[in-house]
C-alpha cells in the first residue's frame, strides 16, 4: 500500500523522543523497511523526583547513553482545545464590534422603530438574529477555509496524505460552528435593548 493509514492515538506519551507515531508490523512488511532498537520507554509508577532524574543521568552517561523524561509540552488534543477556545474569544471581539457597527450605521431606523412603538424587545431580537448570521456565517466561511488548507498541505506531504483528515474533532467543530453563533446571539439578546439616545428629539421624515 503506498499511502498507508496514518491513526493518532491520544493515549501515547507526548514529549521530544516519545512514541506518539506507531506502525504496524504489516506495514513494515509491505514498504520494505527494516527495524532497530533505539531506545527504550520505561514508565514508573511515579513521578521520579530530581534527585532519581539526576543520579539517571549520570548512569547513563556512564555508559554513553543519554535519558529523557516526560516534559511540560502539550499534547495536541490541549492545543486544539485551547486553539477553540482561543478563536472563539477573537471570533466574538470582531462580531460585537461588527455589530456595534451596524447598530450605530442602523441608528435612525432604530429611532423610527422606537418612535413607532417598537418595544426593546424587538430591537433584541433584531440584534441577536444579526449577531447569529454573522456567526454563523463566519464560522462555515472560516472552518471550510481551514479544510481547504488543510487539504492543501496533506497534497504536499505524500506519506500522510489525506488520511490525517480522518480525524474530524467533532466537538471542536460544533463549539465552534452551533456554540459561537449561539452565544453571539444569546449576547445580542441580553444586551441590546437599550433606547437609542435621543429618540424623543429625532424628528420623522
């Protein structure tokens, strides 16, 4: 098979030399390629202290070998957690000065609407359906656009191809794609029921 099944598996260790890429004897087999022992993964029951990683050290320098341990990088479930969550917070900036910028562009129909008898709660819900458009539609724009990069870089690298697509994070893409818009709405909802200034004095055309 001369593109094989790439799978990430999360429960493996994350860190500068560790396992987290695995293949199957099978494939092994089938692209011709040979194995040998470069090291060994040794998992402790508990964390060792300092002291034990220091005195490890020394042995292994003794016998020119060096050691690593487990460090503080994060493994990429926690970077594409933090990467939603990250997106989402810039996502909402932009729309609620978006917003904020079609209510002020809007602000004499909102005068009509209040002098007509518009009560606030047609003006909520006229800002929460805009906020929720806008969501909505920046968050399909914005994931189709990264699955199109995404393919992009897989054509360029032959040995994963498409298959690190496989991996769909479901629920990041519905935080993203139902959540955002849903908060940007429920946000337009709660705070834009607010009179506009100078209802009273705005003559009608």
């Amino acid at each position: 098979m001369a593109n094989p099944v790439i799978q990430e598996v999360s429960a493996l260790p994350s860190g500068t030399s560790a396992p987290n890429t695995v293949i199957t004897e099978h494939a092994i087999r089938t692209l011709g390629l040979s194995t040998s022992i470069s090291g060994w993964l040794i998992q402790a029951p508990h964390p060792p202290t300092a002291a034990q990683i220091t005195q490890a050290r020394h042995t292994a320098a003794a016998a020119d070998m060096t050691i690593e341990t487990k460090n503080s990088a994060p493994s990429s479930a926690e970077i594409l957690n933090w990467a939603t969550v990250f997106g989402i917070a810039l996502a909402l900036g932009i729309l609620a000065m978006s917003v904020g910028l079609i209510r002020s562009e809007t602000a004499s129909d909102l005068r009509t609407l209040s002098a007509t008898g518009a009560s606030s709660s047609t003006r909520r819900i006229l800002t929460a359906v805009t906020a929720f458009a806008l969501g909505l539609g920046g968050a399909l724009l914005g994931t189709v656009a990264a699955y199109v990069a995404a393919v992009g870089y897989a054509f360029d690298n032959p040995l994963d191809g498409l298959s690190e697509l496989s991996n769909v994070p479901i629920t990041n893409l519905l935080i993203i794609i139902v959540g955002m818009p849903t908060i940007a709405g429920a946000a337009g909802l709660l705070l834009a029921g607010r009179e506009p200034p100078g209802v009273a004095h705005q003559p009608l055309e």
